[in-house]
C-alpha cells in the first residue's frame, strides 16, 4: 500500500519537516505536488518528480527531484518553491496565533499531464500544519502612549531577551516575524510606524523618539531581561533600526536586512535634529522586460557625489550590527550601502560587525522555507515591484541568516546563554 509519511505533521513555519513515500514500485518515477491556499483563498503550488529506490521508497531527505520546480537533493524544496497562481501575489499569514497555514502533501503517477493534475485525485495524500506561533506563546495588542503594535511573549516564565521588529515602509502592521521570534525564546514587539490606526498614512517625517519611547516600553515590561533591546529589521525598517542604534543606547543588537546606510524619502528628527534624506533620482527608476519597477540604482547618482554628511553616523553606535544582504536585490543596491557602512565602522577603528552577504537572494528574505516573492504590489506607489531573488540561493539563504539571527541576538541580549531558545 502507498503511503505519504511526514514527521512532524504540525510545527511551526521555520522547521523542517521529513517526508517519504513508501509501498511504491521499485524505480517507479512520481510526481509529489504541494499546495497551500492563503488566508484570501489564493492558490500557491509547487511540484516535483522523484524516482523510488530499489525497496519501493521516496525519501526526500536523500532523493534527488529529477525535474518540476527544482532539482537536485532538497528536503524542504517542496515548501520554498510554493508559487502563487497569480505571480504578483505575496504569501503572508495575519492571524499568526489561532490557525496555520495548511500545506497539503499530494503523490501522483509520474506519466499524468501536470494540466489534469488539479483534476484528479491523487493516490495519497497529506496535510501538514504550519504555525506562526509555538503553543503557549502570549500576544499583546499594544496601544500604549503613542506606541502603536503588537507585543508577543515566549511561552514559559520569567524574563526573555526583547526585541523590536522593524517592516519596510508599506504600512500597517506584519507580525509573522515577531510572533516566530517569541516562539524562540524573544519578547517581540511588532512595532507599527504608518498607516495603522491612528498612525499617518503619508508621514512627513520620521520622529525617533516615537521610537525612543517603545524602547523604554519594551525595557519596562515586567517580562522583559534588559538591560538593552535588539531591533531586527529590513528595507526602511532598517534605515530606521540603524538610526535607532546610533542614537539609543539601550539598543545593543540590531540586525540590518537589505537597508540603506542613509535616510530616505522623509527626515528624520530626533530631539530637535533633523537628517535630511538623500535625494532620489527618478530619472534611475528601470522597467525590467516584465514591466516590474527596479528601484536599486535611484540613489547611486545621488550617494556617489554626496559628502559623508548624509551618511548615517553608524561609528557613534555602541551595539552591534549584523548586516544581511541579498545580492540579487532589485531594489536597493543593499550590497554597496552594506559595504559602505561596514568600511565606516573599519576606518572608526570598530569591530562591532558582521556581514553575511548572499549571491543569488533578493530583498524579501524571510522565514525559513517561505517561498520566494520575487514580485509583488505596492498601492502606495501604484507600481508592481521588482524584488530580486534566485529561487534556490534565496532559499539557502533564508535558512542561514535565519539561524544567524537567533545566535546573534542570543550573544548579544543574553548575558550567559545557558540553554537553546
């Protein structure tokens, strides 16, 4: 008898899960599909064709995909090469704590069109759950003063390292990220900076002490280890995570994920000081052969004939940095702002650094095993963006730099680590 063995069947987003498929043929070739519908009902599919060994077995932890959406040996191929029906749609969970994203698991015989595949039904099948939250983790709308968010707390007691997790600049509030770090041992807080609530839509400046102040929140929680706070951060998060760390000093672990070392589009202020963002050059602004806007070289003009005075004093910070770069990325060339920052820091005779540059990644790293966005909408500028990114070298990435980031911050938030979040 076929059957389709998953361990485990229900983890959370960022954990491997192995399958195999057993009672097959001897070399008998098949095709294993994975779907998953979103929380609007949009189809993301992926598929791949494995050859049973000589006991009738397709184990994916040692069997090479012979062909589909990849090839070679990859265990978790399935997952990170989900792709939505629609190219431009983007995977993303919002109700992280009271339902998974349900992936179902499905084997077919190898000589079916892949047309009728949605037609017919598989010999086997499966479904897997894939949680946002471990079970016990605590969620915490917070509307606190000015600080608009959502705080999340690791299951068990007492006192956690916490963390302020930083989105680009679209708006609203993510909190996939937040909620997976509080599974792994961070209090979270999801913090929320346009377009949410009260918050404005189109702000004309970027107040730090807005900032400042979810800091101190954050530090004050009864639940919170201090004395300092990480910030984890990515696009304009991270242009503001690196001014945060410049200028707070209760902030000593920020992880900068394809950002700019400059401010951007609207200034900055903070008690009083304003940075001015560098200008953009729309003139720059490319259109790929898909019609996708390519934002990476809007600042080159601008960043090659500034002085340093637009450059963010990244050598007054007193923490530490861990730098993130997707090489492919599409839209900023986080590669060079990296780079340039990292050869400030060298010249300040600093050594509080790491980079962990990816050829092959764009610029929406994520979570291990989500699939790749490699192009997606933004309303506010009414453009389909162009985000860079190789399937597989962005996949690897994600499960590295994942990893890298929990360590980094364990180092540097917890005085001794005694046990693995």
């Amino acid at each position: 008898m076929i059957q389709l063995i998953a361990t485990p069947t229900s983890a959370l987003i960022d954990e491997p899960v192995h399958i195999r498929a057993t009672g097959l043929p001897p070399f008998q070739i098949v095709v294993l599909q994975a779907t998953l519908k979103d929380e609007m009902g949009k189809l993301f599919r992926s598929h791949a064709y494995y050859k049973a060994n000589e006991v009738g077995e397709v184990d994916l932890e040692r069997a090479p995909s012979l062909g589909g959406d990849y090839v070679g040996v990859h265990p978790m191929g399935l997952f990170w090469s989900l792709k939505p029906e629609n190219i431009l749609t983007k995977l993303l969970k919002r109700d992280v704590m009271n339902s998974p994203f349900l992936v179902q698991i499905k084997l077919y015989d190898s000589n079916l069109p892949l047309i009728h595949i949605s037609t017919t039904a598989p010999k086997v099948s499966l479904t897997l759950e894939r949680w946002y939250t471990a079970p016990g983790t605590k969620r915490i709308e917070v509307r606190e003063g000015h600080i608009r968010g959502t705080l999340f707390l690791p299951p068990g007691e007492g006192r956690f390292p916490g963390v302020i997790d930083l989105f680009a600049g679209v708006g609203g509030l993510i909190e996939s990220r937040a909620s997976l770090l509080a599974s792994h041992g961070f209090a979270t807080l999801a913090l929320a900076y346009c377009d949410y609530e009260d918050l404005p839509s189109q702000p004309e400046k970027t107040d730090l002490e807005y900032f400042e102040e979810a800091v101190n929140f954050l530090l004050r929680h009864p639940k919170v280890l201090g004395p300092g706070v990480g910030i984890v951060s990515i696009s304009k998060g991270a242009e503001i995570g690196l001014s945060m760390a410049i200028h707070l000093k209760q902030v000593t672990a920020t992880v900068l994920i394809n950002g700019p070392n400059f401010v951007t589009r609207i200034p900055q202020v903070y008690r009083g000081q304003i940075s001015q963002p560098l200008p953009f050059s729309p003139q720059l602004l490319s259109i790929n052969a898909l019609g996708l806007a390519e934002f990476q070289h809007n600042f080159e003009e601008a960043r090659n004939e500034a002085n340093e005075n637009f450059l963010l004093p990244i050598e007054k910070a007193h923490g530490h940095f861990l730098f993130i770069v997707g090489e492919d990325d599409k839209n900023l060339n986080s590669k060079a702002y990296a780079k340039q920052a990292t050869e400030q820091l060298r010249r300040n005779g600093k050594n509080n650094w790491t980079l962990l540059s990816y050829p092959g990644a764009g610029h929406l790293l994520e979570a291990p095993y989500s699939p790749l966005c490699c192009a997606s909408k933004i309303s506010s500028l009414h453009l389909f963006i162009h985000w860079g990114g190789e399937v597989i070298p962005h996949a690897i990435a994600q499960e590295h730099s994942w990893k890298e980031i929990k360590k980094f911050l364990r180092k540097h938030l917890l005085p001794v680590v005694t046990s693995q979040l």
